[in-house]
C-alpha cells in the first residue's frame, strides 16, 4: 500500500512539473536597430565637380543616433561635412522612428525606416516638415568601428561648424513661413520663439507639457506667420501631443491642444483628452 501511494505522489508531481513547463510564457523580444551602416552607392550626393559624398549612421543599443557626412574634395572643389544626433525608437513590427537634428545647424528631420534584415534597412521619404527626407537604402558597415566612427564623426563637426561661419545656416526645404516676405531673414526676430512658446504653455497649465523632454526634441514644431506658435512634443515611449498657439491681441493668446500617440506609425489622437490635461486656455504674456 505504502509503494502504491508512493508511486501515485511522484505521478502527480510529474505531472505538476508537466503542467508548470506548459504555463511558462515566452518574454516578447523588441527588435532592436543598431550597428554602424553606409548609405547605399546610388543614393549618395553626386555634384557636378565629380565628388560623390556618402553618409553614415550609427544606432546604439540604448536608441541613440549619430549621422556623419564626411567632407569631400579639397578647399576648391569640394563639399563641407555635417554631423547630427537623434534618437530611434521601436514603432511596430520592424518599423523604426529615427528623429535627427544637426548638431550645429537648424535643420532636423523625423523620418521612419524599415529593417529589411540583420544588414539593410531602409527609409521612406518625408516632405511635410520643413527639412525634406527622400528614400534611401542602407548597409551594415562591418569594417568600421565604433573608434573610426567617433574619429569621422568630430573631423566632419569641425567642418560643419566651419560652413555655417563661411555660409550661415541651411534654409528650410519647405520655407512655407517666410516665403511670402521678400526680407525673410530680418523678419525672423519678430516670430515666437520656442523659449516664449513653452512660458506661455506653462502659463496656461497644461500639465502633459515637460520643458526638459521639449527643448530635447520638438521636431514639426515652427512659428507661424501671425504671431503664434506650432508646439510638437513626445512624451512617453510613443507619445505626441501638440499645442497650437494663437495670437488674439497685444500680448494675449489662446492655445489648443491635442493629446495622442504614434503607436502604428500614425498619430491617434485619444478619446478621453481632458483626462491628458487642459485642452484650451487662454493666456496673457
């Protein structure tokens, strides 16, 4: 009898240890995006001299970006070269959002790429900011490292600092804000600025609104011809809210807003706003 009741307990916990291997959940794997890679030979920059300027990325584990144009040619003929930062994050499936600025220059871009496979990815063009992105393909550099990398990267920031001296900043793609003013470049003084955006957001109390996360990145956002401001922030992991600014007198606002997300690749504004913060106020200077 003792053998019997011996052999049915270690049945049963066989049996428990079966059960217990069955319920063991698999932790989902987020694709990940890294490693150093070239753009492809038939996107590169050709100009008419005959120099042809390539571009790199580098994508680190922890989501952030660095792009190097390396200058070209010599003092004559020849191209300066630029550098920039940014960050990727993780969208849906194996699409990527990689957020870029220069590190000297105004022009950022937001822009999505799509990991064909462990060496290519590739980007889709973006023409609605005011820096336009066009389409490329991309190759995982597997002779560069991170070290190389670095070097290339501060030898193209010394030339890019030096263009901006030489030819001052690049001029937006889209100048949708200052096309129809003949003296654009002296009337820029007089637009909102984003330190005068982000008091009167503030102001208004708009509590989803973080300074710190904002000045890091804020790319779509832009002053608008009648003296308001067009405020974009990311907050959270796909978060987007924006802030539409509009001048109502002399030094008085009205601001709106709309909370929402990314996720999917595409903004969705949510249901429920208000439990986001307030979605109207009306501010003074």
């Amino acid at each position: 009898m003792k053998r019997t009741i011996a052999l049915a307990l270690a049945v049963l916990g066989l049996l428990l240890i079966i059960t217990g291997c069955g319920k063991q959940t698999t932790k989902k794997t987020v694709p990940k995006l890294t490693g150093i890679y070239q753009i492809d030979t038939k996107y590169r920059d050709k100009y008419n001299d005959g120099n042809v300027q390539t571009d790199y990325l580098r994508l680190t584990k922890d989501g952030k970006v660095q792009e190097v144009e390396p200058e070209t040619g010599d003092a004559n003929h020849g191209e300066y070269g630029s550098v920039m930062r940014g960050t990727c994050r993780h969208l849906s499936g194996q699409k990527f959002q990689l957020k870029l600025h220069d590190v000297y220059d105004k022009n950022y871009y937001t822009v999505t790429a799509i990991k064909e496979d462990k060496n290519h990815f590739r980007t889709l063009d973006n023409h609605h900011g005011e820096y336009e992105w066009d389409a490329d393909s991309w190759t995982r550099e597997t002779t560069m490292t991170a070290s190389d990398f670095q070097s290339m990267f501060e030898r193209a920031a010394m030339s890019d600092q030096k263009k901006i001296q030489e030819n001052g900043y690049t001029k937006p793609d889209n100048d949708s804000t200052n096309s129809n003013s003949a003296g654009a470049d002296s009337s820029n003084s007089s637009e909102m600025t984003f330190d005068q955006a982000a008091a009167l957001i503030q102001k208004g109390g708009f509590s989803d609104f973080n300074y710190d996360s904002a000045k890091d990145f804020h790319d779509g956002s832009h002053a608008t011809s009648d003296g308001g401001y067009v405020m974009v922030t990311y907050p959270g992991a796909k978060g987007q809210d924006k802030f539409t600014i509009t001048k109502k007198g002399d030094h008085k606002y009205h601001i709106e807003a709309v909370y929402g997300t990314l996720d999917g690749g595409n903004f969705t504004a949510f249901d429920d706003q208000s439990s986001y913060g307030p979605t109207s106020a009306d501010v003074t200077e």
